[in-house]
C-alpha cells in the first residue's frame, strides 16, 4: 500500500508523521526548505511554544526530547501590585525537587490583601524553543526507516481517487508522489488547503504583542508571571526558558501602531525595573511583533485529503497556544489513519477527526469571543463595571490564567461528547466514573498481564486499552490474579474484539467501584465505563471507537457467518 504524505515539515507535520511511524505506516514528508537549510534552523528565542503536561508527554511517549525547554516551579498573576493568583506546579516525577517535597500538593500563600485564588500544585506546562522542538523531532524520525523528508518539494497539484492521491511537485525534486491518504501541516498560507478548495474564514489582529527574549535574572527564578495593569507599560507576561533566558510578551494597543526599537527597550526597562526595583544587567537576545488571527477551516477532510494545525486553524489570543492545538490534532488523526492503512476505514472512523477537532477548536475560539469584549474592552459600562465591580475584573485576571496554563473554557482537554466513535446508545452496563465518556483518562498507575507496572497514559498512542479496577492486585503475584476472579473472561472478551486491544489492571480509578472495566481509545478518550465483564457490551464499545466495520470487512464476515471470528482474524494479521 502507498505511503501516507504529510506536507509540511514543521512542529505538527513531524509529530504526525512520527506518530503514524510508531503504527508502522510509512510516511513521505514534503518540505519546501531547501537541503542546505538542513541544521541551520531559524534559531529564534521569541518564537516558543507552551505545551500542556498532556501535549508535552505525547512528544516524550514517541521518543522526541524536550530537555532543552523548561517545566515551571510556579505561575502568579499580579494586577497593578497586588498578587491575584499563585500556582505550584508539582516537580516533575523523579526529580530531585520531587523526592524533597513531603507534600506536593502544599499552598504557598501569596503575599496579597484580599482574597487570592490559590492553586494546589498541578503538573507544569513546557515552555520550549520551537526551532529546539522541530530540530529534536527530526532526530527522532533519523531512526525511522519508513520516514522520507524530502525537501525542495513544493506541492503543485492534488488529484483524488477512489484508491489514494496522487501529488505533483516542483523544485530539485520536483515529481509525481503516490499516497494512500494525504495531510497538509503547511501553515496559515496552506497549499493544501488553496488545492481542496477549503475556505478559511475568521478574524484578522485580533491581538498584537511585541516580544522580547532575554537573559538576566528575576526575583522568582524558575515561575512565570502575568501582570496585568501594572503601574507601568501594559499587561506583560514574563515566562522562564533554560540558563536564564525569559520571554517576555506585551499586550499592544488595537491601533496598530508601530512599535520602534526605542519603545520596546522602553517597556523592557519599565517592567525590569518594576520587578527588581531597578533595572538589573541583562542581555536582549531576541525581540519581534506577531499578531494573533483567528481562522477556522470549513471543511478538515475531503476525501483522502486532511488539513492539520495552522492549515485548519489559527487561534492564540488570551493565552490559548495554537501549536498546542495542532499537535492534538496530530495525535487525534494519528491512529485512525493507521487503523485506515492497516485494516481500511470506514468513514465514520475517517470523519470523526474533523467532527471531533474542529468543535473543540470551534469551542475554543468561541471561548474567545465571548471573552474578549469583557477581557479587552474600554469605555461605557465596562469601565464603571471594573472600578465599581472589582471581583468582575479579578474573574478575568483568573480566566487569564486558566488560557496560559492550558485549563478552563478557553484551553483545558476537549470532551468528545457528541463523537461519532461512541455506541449509538449507552450500553446498559454503563457506570457513572470520575471521567466523563469523551474526556481523557486520569494518568493511574497500571499493571500489564505481563507484571510490568507503569502509568496508564504512557500506555497510550498503540491499542485500544481495556482496564480493570481491581484492588488489592498489587499484592498479589501475578501467576495468582490472572488467572482468578474476572480475569479469564475479560482476558477471553478482550482477545476476540475488533480491533487490537491491551488489558490492564488497575489498583483504582478516580469514582470507579471494583471490577469496573474501562474502554480506552488510544488517544486516552475514554469510550465507556462498565460494570463487570459484559463481552457483548465491550465488543460493541470497540467496534464503535473504530468506527464501525469497513464495507470489506462486514461482507467478508457476513459470508463467514460469523463476524466476530472474521474481524478478530483480520486484527490478528496486523
């Protein structure tokens, strides 16, 4: 079978082309960089990247390194002088900090007046260099046989059929690709997505920032800060990166008006000073403007063909994080195209993808706009509203924070509660868990039939995963628990589903009684909860996570009389 081509060389097309590798589907990368360009990245410490803890774990689950970014120790946020709001963030699993803390969940009280929301520690976000990111993605796909970068490669033309897609291109290595499917992660100006026709509908500026990259040090070494109407300049982040380098981002007026070398050295010094007392030694590294859009493709699937990332979206204002989002996107698209190249697809399995993605990027951007009048706004009542109404203004302050800690409306993990990929009806022994059905799983420790023990997302981005809340297995040998209680059935229902399937065991789950089973996708969306060993049930939840069987399959099991036996033969060839 042809590979699959992703154009695109950047953060998202790499993450996705890593990931279908990791499904054993060979991949062809387009990328119009020229060889040369090889190693000689645009190494700029103003363009980086916040990755939520989950986002930053799928990097490190398809082997790509993330030691040259940086996890915060703490986030405050401040408005004119007074803190709003203090985080701290747990220490990442074994690290020294981690093994010191006797309780990682302690508050450290911020040194306000009033009343502070104080945050009990939480996993950091990653805060990297994206040149660092794509340079260590490349590396990572250096060991994949089956990945091709072909740089110099511009596509030209896209043509469909009802067999895979055939792509022209120019430059030195201009010629006529063949693929079984098609994934533009080719930016804003997409090519991709110009050739399908796909309109691109949004909003222009809809925030503007000048940034500044620097060197030097301030009063919380390792947190991050917002600070918004400070006494001085306006509403300013400060986020730490390794060896004391910071970014620092400044909320600019809507006029538009150009911001010269001179004041942005100005708003360092107000805000340096501020912080410090005065303006301490500091090296300036780096400085830009960006503007903020916000687009939303109409259509992320036609045919073969699927947009990805900045070519399907463009969001960022308020603090969301548009490369976060593009690589869920990645990572959502990832296992059902490897299901499609494996064993075929059925559309339900191939529409999901923009049913699911686009309303979370659709919710997101909705987010926004309902927020930025009240966030952003000045003048009329909602000046009289803040003086008079305080609280109102420290709601926003929090709303704030919950956009650059990737939590709340405008950036927490999506709930797929309306995917396609789920049974048309609950299945009747549905139990109400701790984790709503289309949400991630909770990260639990896990045991493995074979007595490994690990953490439940790191058993992600592979199978479906079955697991059994079954206290008090943890101290039992395992040639004991497997072959007692639920175990043989469940072992025995897992092996005859639809798809491939990894059991694991679990000593509990947040709201889950003994001997629930839990039916995970492999992106960690949870697709039921049951109570017992219900085969019929867990067939049925399998077979809709993938989508239902493809036209070949149900008729190759309707002539075998027995559907079961043939989708679990097919499962077993992979």
């Amino acid at each position: 079978m042809d590979p699959v081509i992703v154009v695109g060389a950047g953060p998202v097309g790499l993450t996705l082309a890593l990931a279908l590798a990791r499904y054993e589907v060979p991949v062809t990368v387009l990328d119009e960089a020229p060889p040369e360009s090889l190693g000689q990245e645009d190494r700029r410490l103003a363009r980086t990247a916040v990755l939520r803890p989950e986002t930053a774990a799928l990097l490190e689950r398809l082997g790509c390194a993330t030691t040259e970014g940086t996890r915060w120790t703490g986030w405050r946020t401040m408005r004119r002088r007074a803190e709003v709001a203090r985080v701290r963030f747990a220490a990442p699993p074994g690290s020294v900090k981690a093994e010191e803390e006797e309780e990682p969940g302690a508050l450290e009280e911020p040194g306000t007046e009033g009343d502070s929301g104080v945050t009990g520690a939480e996993p950091s976000p990653l805060h990297l260099p994206q040149h660092a990111l794509t340079r260590e993605l490349r590396a990572a796909l250096g060991d994949e046989a089956d990945v091709r970068i072909i740089q110099d490669s511009r596509l030209t033309v896209l043509k469909q059929d009802s067999s895979g897609v055939t792509a022209h291109t120019s430059g030195d290595n201009g010629t006529v690709w063949r693929a079984s499917y098609l994934v533009g992660c080719d930016g804003a100006r997409s090519v991709v997505r110009k050739l399908l026709g796909a309109r691109f509908p949004g909003r222009t500026a809809v925030e503007r920032y000048a940034v500044a990259a620097l060197r030097t040090e301030l009063p919380w070494p390792g947190e991050a800060l917002l600070h918004r109407s400070p006494p001085r300049g306006g509403e300013v982040t400060a986020r730490p990166l390794p060896d004391g380098v910071w970014r620092l981002d400044w909320l600019l007026p809507p006029d538009g008006q150009l911001v010269t070398p001179d004041a942005l050295l100005a708003r360092v010094r107000d805000a340096l000073s501020l912080w410090c007392g005065e303006v301490p030694a500091y090296d300036l590294l780096d400085t830009g403007v960006h503007a903020v859009h916000h687009r939303l493709a109409r259509r992320w699937r036609s045919g073969r063909a699927f947009l990805a990332g900045d070519a399907a979206h463009l969001l960022g204002a308020l603090g969301t994080q548009a490369l976060d989002e593009g690589l869920r996107d990645a990572e959502n698209l990832a296992w059902k195209l490897a299901l499609a190249w494996h064993h075929g697809a059925s559309d339900v399995l191939l529409d999901s993808y923009q049913a699911e993605r686009r309303e979370a990027v659709a919710a997101r951007l909705r987010a926004a706009d309902r927020t930025l009048p009240t966030v952003r706004g000045e003048g009329g009542w909602r000046t009289v509203r803040r003086t008079v109404l305080p609280g109102a203004a420290r709601g926003h302050d929090l709303l704030l924070t919950d956009g650059h800690l990737g939590r709340g409306l405008l950036s927490a993990p999506y709930v797929h509660s309306r995917t396609p990929l789920a049974p048309a009806a609950p299945p009747a022994g549905s139990v109400l868990v701790g984790t709503a059905v289309g949400a991630p799983v909770v990260d639990v420790p896990v045991t493995a039939p074979d007595g490994s023990e690990t953490r439940l997302r790191d058993r992600l981005g592979g199978e479906l995963l079955v697991v059994l809340v079954a206290p008090g297995t943890g101290v039992w040998e395992r040639r004991h628990w497997l072959g007692a209680g639920l175990m043989p059935r469940l072992a025995a229902a897992v092996s005859a589903l639809p798809m491939r399937a990894e059991l694991l065991v679990t000593e509990g789950y947040p709201g889950a009684d003994a001997h629930t089973v839990l039916v995970v996708r492999p992106d960690g969306h949870l697709v039921a909860a049951l109570a017992g060993v219900r085969p019929a049930e867990l067939y049925a939840c399998a077979d809709a996570a993938r989508g239902g069987a493809t036209a070949a399959t149900a008729t190759a099991a309707e002539g075998e009389g027995h559907p079961r036996t043939a989708n679990s033969e097919a499962t077993a060839n992979r």
